[in-house]
C-alpha cells in the first residue's frame, strides 16, 4: 500500500505539499495539484483521512453515478434525488458512465478523490461489480438506485424487474398474442434488462410458447431497423414486442412504422418505464410505469440514513401497468398470412 511521502517522492515535492493537495488543494498551484494528483493516481493511493471523512459525514456533497441523461428515467430520477438533498443541506456531484462498466471505477474514485458523503450509483451489474465490493470493503456509504442485486447485500431501491415484465406478457397474452419477442440494448451493460429477460421467459414458458432470443440492439435507447425486420418479416412474424426500456420502445414503434408496420394492428409494442412522453405519443406507448420521483426520494432518503449511522435495507417499490395505445388484439388475418407489411 503506499504512502503519502511515496506521492511526494514521485511527485517531486514535499510531504506536507502532497498532503496539502488532498486537505487544501485551493492553496497549491494547478500544476503542482496536477503532479500530486498524478502521482497518488499511479500509485493507487488515497489518504486515508478521506474514507474517515467519510464516515463521519464531514462532506456536504453526494454523489451520484447514472448510466445516461439521455434517458429521460434516469432525468426524472435526478430531479427528485436533487431536491431531497437540497432540503437536506447536500448537492449532488454527478457523473455518467454511458453504459460502459469501465468507466465506474474511474467515476466513482474521482468522485471519493472530491470527498463526497456517500454515493447513489446505477451499475452495469450489482453482483459482480468490484466497484461495489470495495466501497463496501471500506465501508463507503452507497445506495444503488434501479439495480436489484440477486446475491449481494447491498442497500438498494428499485422495483421487481422480472414480476413486472412477467405481467407485461400476461397482459400480452389475454389479448391474444402468442408469437411475443423482445428487444434491449447491449446485455451485459444492464442487468435490469436481464432480469426483465427472465420475467419474459417466465412467462412465455407458464403459458407453453416459445421463447424467443432476445433481439439485442446496438443502443439501449436507439433500434436498428435492419436488426429487427427478420423478426417482423418472415412468415409467421412476431405480433408484439417488449421492449426494455421505454425510449427503445418509442424508437422501435418510429422505425416499425416508417417501414410501413401498423402499430398496434400488425405489432403491438410495450415498454418499461413509463416516463410521461410515452402518453403524448400516437399511437400512445403502453409501458410497466416505474415510481420514478419516488425511486429518487428512497435513494436519497436511504444514503442519508446510513450516514447518520442508522441501517438501509432494500427497499422493492411498486410499479403498474399503463395501458395505452400501442398494444391491441393481433389482427389474426394480416399476420398470420402475410408477411408483407400494410397489404392482405
């Protein structure tokens, strides 16, 4: 492990210069902060008072780490998540990893670098991450916010993935559709999107159909048309689809259209989210709607539990299923005999 006199060697100053860059680091010089900094990052070194700090909630600063802004759920989550700090007394310091896991480590040490309280994070995979294993290690306070970890004891917000879609194809399912597929983004950048996987195949297994592969897009809020039209095309075609997340939804139903697909007639499309663009649709996006504001609340609420040195458990909210205008009965005739889109 080093030390901060092996920063100050490595860096070419004196010990109480390198300590300085951590307790006052408005009083060096940007270059010499910079040379510090440089050097405790090659040596993997952070002091130690930092993780004491937090501890004791000598920080008015909670991070938080989302995959995306893109995404309108994890907008809508953040704004909730800012006023309850703010009433709390904190800000929020906030970073996005753009999906890719990699990018956690490097967030998140940058951010116990600008000693934040505790942190609120979104991760590729709550299980198997290191970066949870060693905030937990070091007793950093963290809440995770949409991931609900199968084996993990971590404090987390979120609503049950699989029930939720498992009712979304039961719901498909007493319309009459049997032929049900689904699409996500890149799989092993979300397991939400997983676990929302396995709710469908649940399903589709209790009700004796075939389970279809999942129909992975490049995005996780973008489809490709090329991608999805051997599902939609071929001669006994897919008559609706789940969709992960609710802006891949509304991109499938754009692109499905624009083919010449009719929405809900040929395809019914539902997606998983329920952030409020959905309704202003036409045909509008039937979605399983996530407590949103309250998802944002909990975290918040949680993290500042534990820095009060009281206990966080899990907490599992409640969805619903909004049903709008995208999904219907499957028209019998025109997907059964035609694989041509728009034509008998």
């Amino acid at each position: 492990m080093s030390d901060l006199l092996q920063v100050a060697r490595l860096a070419g100053v004196s010990r109480a210069t390198a300590a300085r860059a951590f307790s006052a680091p408005h009083l060096l010089k940007a270059a010499t902060r910079q040379k510090v900094l440089a050097a405790s990052e090659e040596l993997g070194f952070r002091p130690n008072h930092i993780a004491r700090q937090l501890r004791t909630q000598s920080s008015s600063t909670l991070g938080v780490v989302l995959p995306s802004l893109h995404n309108p759920v994890f907008a809508q989550q953040l704004q909730a998540m800012e006023q309850m700090a703010r009433q709390a007394g904190y800000a929020l310091l906030i970073s996005t990893t753009d999906y890719q896991p990699h990018r956690e480590a490097v967030i998140v040490e940058d951010m116990l670098r600008q000693r934040v309280a505790g942190l609120v994070l979104t991760v590729a995979d709550a299980d198997t991450s290191v970066v949870l294993q060693s905030l937990a290690a070091e007793k950093v306070p963290f809440v995770l916010a949409h991931n609900v970890p199968g084996h993990k004891a971590y404090a987390a917000i979120g609503v049950d993935n699989r029930l939720a879609v498992y009712q979304a194809t039961e719901l498909l399912l007493t319309l009459g559709h049997r032929r049900i597929g689904m699409i996500a983004g890149p799989m092993l950048q979300s397991d939400r999107a997983r676990q929302r996987y396995q709710g469908y195949c649940h399903a589709m297994q209790a009700a004796g159909l075939t389970v279809y592969p999942v129909i992975e897009m490049p995005s996780h809020t973008q489809s490709r048309l090329d991608d999805l039209l051997p599902w939609i095309r071929q001669a006994q075609p897919l008559t609706a689809l789940l969709c992960s997340n609710d802006m891949l939804a509304i991109s499938v139903m754009g692109e499905a259209m624009r083919a010449g697909f009719a929405v809900p007639e040929q395809l019914s499309i539902m997606g998983f989210d329920g952030i409020d663009i959905g309704q202003h649709l036409f045909p509008s996006l039937s979605s399983v709607v996530q407590p949103l504001n309250l998802l944002g609340e909990c975290a918040i609420r949680q993290l500042l539990a534990q820095l009060q040195g009281q206990g966080s458990a899990s907490c599992v909210l409640s969805h619903h299923l909004r049903r709008g205008e995208s999904i219907a009965a499957p028209d019998v005739i025109r997907c059964s005999f035609s694989s041509t889109p728009g034509k008998l």
